[in-house]
C-alpha cells in the first residue's frame, strides 16, 4: 500500500471517527492509539549496529504503541549482524522481521515508509540518497558526509523528493537545548564572543571491535557494496567494524563527537558554516594503526561573510587519552556565560563596574540563570544508549512522518554540520588553513577543492 492511499484511508477513518468518538467515550489520541494496521507506519532498519542497537532501538520503543510505528524488516550486508538483527528485532517487535541481504531487497519491500539509518560514517549521504529516491523517510545518523560531493547530493536529493529527514543530532531536541537557543537567539544573552567545546575520554578500545574483526570474513558479506563510492582496495576487516579509526572511511573526532557540538553553534548563531579553521593534532599515544587522530584542537573563526571584521572565535579540543574535562560546551558574550554543562546562565566573565567607568561604559553583567531542563549531559561511555535526548529527538522524527511537518534537525542542519566536519579534516590532513568556497560550495585548502 503506497503513502497516498494510507493517507486517504487513515483521514477517512478519523473523519467518520470523529462520530462517534463521544459515544464510545474515547479521546482522539486513544483512538489514533487503537487504529488498525493501515495506520501503521512499517520502518525497516539499514546497517544493525551498536548505535542502533544501543539507542535506535530503546528511543523507538519508547514511542512506538502510541505513534503505531511497527519495525518489520532488516537490512545489513554482513550475514552476521544481519541475523542477530532479525532475531533481536523478532524478540522486541514480537513478530517476524525480514532479513535483507542489502538494500535492494530491502526497498522491494513496498509496504516500508521509513528506515533508520546508521551504518559507516561514509555511508550516510549514500543510503540517505538511496531511501529518499525510493520514496522513504529516514532517520540518518551523523555524521551526514564526509565529502563535499556526498554532501551536496544528499541535500538535493532530499530537497527534491520531499522525505522528512531528521539527523541524529539529538541535542537539537534537548529541552535545555532548545531554552538555550531562545535565550541567545532572544538577543538576551549578546553578541557570542567565544566559545569552548571539549570532548575527552581516556579510552583506548574507544572504536576498536578486535573479537568481531576476528570473525569478519570476505565471503560472509559484500565488500565492493560496503566501499560504495570509495577508491577500491583489498578487503579489509579492520576498516570494516574499526572505520573510524580510517580516513576515507572515517573523519574519526570531528565526524563522530565535534559534528554534534559544532550543530549548536550553527543553531544558536543562525550562521550555517565557519569562515575558516586551521587544526593541530596527531596520533600521539594509540599505536594500533589508526590513521585518524588521538587529539586534536580545531580552532574556527565564524561570522558573516560581508563583515570579516566581525563574528567570534570557537575552539573544539578533543583526546582520547586523557579524560580530565569531559565533555563541555561553553559560550561567552560580553555580559557573562551559558554553560551547558551544568545549565546555568551566569555573569562570569563579563564587564565589571570598574572596568566599564573606567571607559565611560556601562557595566554589562548577565543574571544568574538556570535553562528550562536539567535533562541528563550527554554520555562519553562507548554505549550512549537509552538517552533521554535520542528519545526525544526519535519521538520528533516519528510526529514529523506522521504529520509532515519538518524535524527538528532537518537536512540543512545535517549539511552545515557535515561543512565544518569536512572543513576540519581538510585542514588537519594538509596542515591549511581551509575555507569554504560558497559559489561553488567547495571545501578549500590550498587553493584547491579537498577530497580523498
């Protein structure tokens, strides 16, 4: 049954509902709750991963009796973890689940609306593009590219077909996000004069799968469809399950962690991308192969295009082998400070009354301020499962399939975030200072578009 004809068939049914919903003594949302399976939402899953088995899973539980959304199909190349998805999937939906061996047969399933999306961070603007084309909303885990060629056709292909899209940046669904951003959009907080962001973990199996790499096997799946548009090389079993830890597969710190701060800054701003940003960092202490960075410091000037001389500093540090700092995001204006650590809105740090008569100024001190939430901080363990952010941010996407209005992170915020991920391996892997090009959309470094 294609989306028109339910839709006709699920407004028919509340139109002639409407009736008699009193006699029965019913609210509207307890009958949306009792409606058949013509209301139903069908979803199948793409790449059953830890992401998805840790939080995908939960968050839609969690909103899925209500909403009428119902999993009945999994797709994953490796033989493996397609089983265990299906048997798992069969043991939360308590029905059967059909196991697909890779997309296509996936999509030939017609009664499917929607699929989740997690698989290879360089994977996300391809099997976006896939299930859209096929007439499929999708939940899309970031990052959502890691090159300017899948970025800007996973944006077009979304604009042109329509589909709700959400991105899994799930801070944007965050209650003390969301009072953040209308404090500093508000004008209350100021101009941003700076901002910190930090990630830290002291974890060296942070992204390594040895027992699983240990099981892989070239003939248990499908390498050349794993590698989609990448330069063809020999199977590999650690860039398989370990691609975070492998450019072209992976950006690795930026991709995985800074994708999620660096969506803050764009929402709270309203500026869609940096102007520039120069990196240092390295592989300094885990010496198992990885070709991306242990630590890395980015640092990204921001601010409009027309005016350079305005705008404000951000700086995103990151290691993984230290974990003192944890994970901060803090913003600065002259009047004081919103730390999204511990929720708060204070005047440290702003213009005092001596300093400001002392110019013939007045003294410019935010008030102490708690944001709306005190919801949980976001987790730095391997698992980040379960969350009370991830919940809400898959409650959002499942109301916007259902009444097609956009997500909370649409597919812009998920273009924006992927510029500055780019932005930021470009300039770590030639030591530039990068830039980005706005006719052609281009990332720069060195005068030249970056790629692999």
């Amino acid at each position: 049954m294609n989306n028109s004809r339910r839709d006709f068939i699920r407004k028919s049914a509340m139109t002639g509902a409407a009736t008699y919903l009193g006699t029965l003594g019913l609210s509207a949302k307890s009958y949306r709750n009792i409606l058949g399976s013509n209301d139903r939402v069908r979803v199948g899953v793409v790449g059953f991963s830890d992401r998805h088995r840790g939080a995908h899973i939960p968050s839609f539980l969690k909103s899925s009796k209500e909403l009428n959304f119902d999993i009945i199909a999994v797709s994953d190349i490796w033989k493996k973890r397609r089983e265990e998805g299906a048997a798992h999937l069969k043991a939360k939906m308590n029905h059967d689940i059909t196991a697909c061996r890779n997309n296509d047969e996936l999509y030939n399933i017609k009664e499917i609306d929607a699929v989740m999306i997690s698989t290879a961070d360089f994977q996300h603007a391809y099997h976006t593009i896939d299930a859209v084309r096929a007439g499929k909303d999708t939940y899309t885990e970031k990052p959502l590219a890691e090159t300017m060629e899948d970025n800007r056709a996973v944006l077009k292909a979304v604009k042109e077909t329509g589909r709700i899209v959400q991105i899994g940046s799930q801070r944007r669904s965050g209650a003390n996000y969301q009072a953040a951003a209308d404090f500093v959009q508000s004008g209350r907080f100021g101009p941003i004069v700076m901002v910190e962001l930090t990630w830290n973990v002291n974890q060296p199996g942070r992204w390594r799968r040895p027992s699983l790499v240990a099981q892989l096997k070239e003939e248990d799946t499908d390498w050349k469809r794993y590698l989609i548009n990448r330069p063809y090389e020999p199977f590999d079993a650690r860039k398989y399950l370990e691609f975070r830890l492998f450019w072209p597969y992976s950006s690795g710190i930026p991709g995985q962690w800074m994708s999620h701060q660096i969506d803050t800054v764009h929402w709270f701003s309203g500026l869609p991308h940096p102007r520039s940003v120069a990196v240092n960092g390295g592989n300094y202490v885990w010496k198992d192969g990885r070709k991306n960075a242990d630590t890395m410091t980015a640092v990204f000037d921001y601010g409009p295009l027309q005016d350079p001389t305005t705008g404000f500093q951000v700086t995103f540090t990151s290691r993984q082998t230290n974990a003192a700092g944890d994970v901060k995001e803090i913003y600065y204006s002259n009047g004081g400070s919103l730390n999204l650590d511990t929720n708060k809105i204070s005047p440290e740090g702003g213009l005092t009354a001596g300093y400001a008569k002392d110019m013939g100024m007045q003294a410019n001190l935010l008030p102490e301020m708690s944001l709306d939430s005190l919801s949980s901080k976001v987790s730095t363990e391997a698992n980040t499962g379960g969350d009370p952010l991830t919940e809400a941010h898959m409650r959002n996407w499942m109301e916007c399939v259902r009444s097609r209005k956009q997500p909370n992170a649409p597919i812009e915020a998920g273009y924006h975030h992927a510029i500055a991920v780019i932005m930021t391996n470009a300039a770590y892997r030639t030591g530039e200072k990068v830039t980005f090009d706005e006719g052609t959309q281009q990332v720069m470094a060195g005068g030249k578009p970056f790629t692999y």
